[in-house]
C-alpha cells in the first residue's frame, strides 16, 4: 500500500509538471525542464534528485545532452537506456543547429558566417569542431560537427573527414572550433593539428580554405593572419607537394 502511495504522488508530481509547461513553459527552471525530459526516460520513479545532480555535474542542460554516454552512466541513476535516450536528444539538437545555416548563409565568407559561429559555439561549454564543405563557388553543400578534435585524437578526427571528402567530394573546406576559455588565439595544439589537416586535404586534393577558432565573441582566421599560408609553405617544402 505505501508503495502505490508514493507512485501515486510522484505520478501526481508529473502531472503538474506537464501541466505547468503546457500553460507556461517559461516557468520551469533547468532543473524542472530537465526533470521533464527524465520522465521519458525513466517512466516510474521520482527523478526530480537525479535531475539536480546531472545539472550539478554537467552545468548546464546542454552540458547533459552533450555529454558522453559513459559520463552520463557514471552518475548514479543513469542507466544505459537513459544514457542513450539524453544523447540522443543531444544529436537532434545538434543536427537542428546545424540546419538552421542553410537559412541564414548559402555562400561562405568570414563576414557571413561570423555571427553564426559565434551563436552556434555558444551553446557549447567544451571543444567542438565543426566543418563546412564547400564547391568551387563557395557554395556550402555540407556542415558537420565533430567532437574528436583533441590533438592525441586527431588522427580519428582525419578519418572521419576522409570519409567525408568521399561521399560529398568537395572542392575546399572550412574548419571551425571554438576555445570555451574566450581566448580565439591559436594554442601549440591548434597550429599541430592545422598542419596534419592541411597535410591531409592536399594528398586528398581538397583545398584547405581556413581554420577560424570563436571565443567568446571574438574571432580568429589563420588565412586571415597569414598562419595558414605559412603552414603551407612549410609542408610544400617539407613534403614536396
């Protein structure tokens, strides 16, 4: 009996949950947003704690649905089903962001793109890349985020662009990345992981057109300051292309 009780209230819970953002999303809070998105996920059981504890450990709800499966079944509560349903999620929201550049920008050029990168990274809390694929006009034909861009993951960043190149066999492309810190200036790893790409991109006869990094609202462009002309030189000579 005080097992169906408890159901019962936390079924009652729910109820005024979605209640409450039927008649005013604006009125839930993260934690209260995030609980409901849980009740998808885990149909019977008060997740209102687990709630708090995700956005205790992520920061945001974006830092949730972002987050790894195997971060996420760290945290006690979160089961393998959880873990994918939130990651899942994630990948929609993902894939809807990217989208909404096909509305906003058909060519590319720094001053077109600036605002959107800028909206696009500030969402994101940890380092992401993201690669526009591009025609000989300058057209934009693809867009993709990557997450493997740590310079000891490089090489699974490269294969993943290779697949790329074959299936969408651009012309040029354009790789962004955001530093969370607000620092846009390129660091040691930046200019070595901007080489092995150049590197790669010409053997696959593709043309690198640039590497900008947002931080914060600010911007940097290694074409723009002349890093990327040097880092192809550099390779020319080294490798004889």
């Amino acid at each position: 009996m005080a097992n169906k009780t408890k159901e019962n209230v936390h079924e009652n819970h729910r109820q005024r949950l979605r209640d409450r953002f039927a008649q005013s999303p604006d009125s839930l809070n993260k934690h209260e947003l995030l609980e409901l998105l849980l009740f998808y996920a885990i149909p019977r059981k008060n997740v209102n704690p687990l709630a708090h504890t995700l956005i205790d450990k992520f920061g945001t709800i974006n830092g949730v649905l972002s987050a790894s499966a195997e971060d996420l079944k760290a945290v006690e509560g979160v089961g393998e089903s959880t873990a994918s349903f939130l990651t899942t999620v994630g990948k929609f929201i993902d894939v809807v962001s990217q989208e909404n550049v096909g509305d906003e920008i058909k060519l590319f050029n720094l001053d077109s793109v600036k605002r959107y990168l800028i909206k696009f990274f500030s969402a994101y809390d940890k380092e992401v890349f993201l690669a526009f694929f591009l025609s000989k006009s300058n057209k934009i034909i693809a867009k993709t985020s990557y997450t493997s861009h740590k310079v000891d993951e490089i090489n699974l960043l490269l294969s993943e662009f290779s697949r790329s190149f074959a299936t969408l066999r651009p012309h040029a492309v354009v790789i962004a990345h955001n530093h969370p810190s607000g620092n846009p200036s390129p660091s040691p790893d930046d200019d070595s992981s901007t080489e092995k790409m150049h590197l790669m991109f010409s053997l696959s006869g593709v043309q690198f057109y640039d590497h900008v990094i947002i931080g914060g609202n600010k911007l940097y462009s290694y074409r723009a300051d002349g890093r990327l002309e040097k880092i192809a030189k550099s390779i020319n000579e080294r490798f004889n292309l």
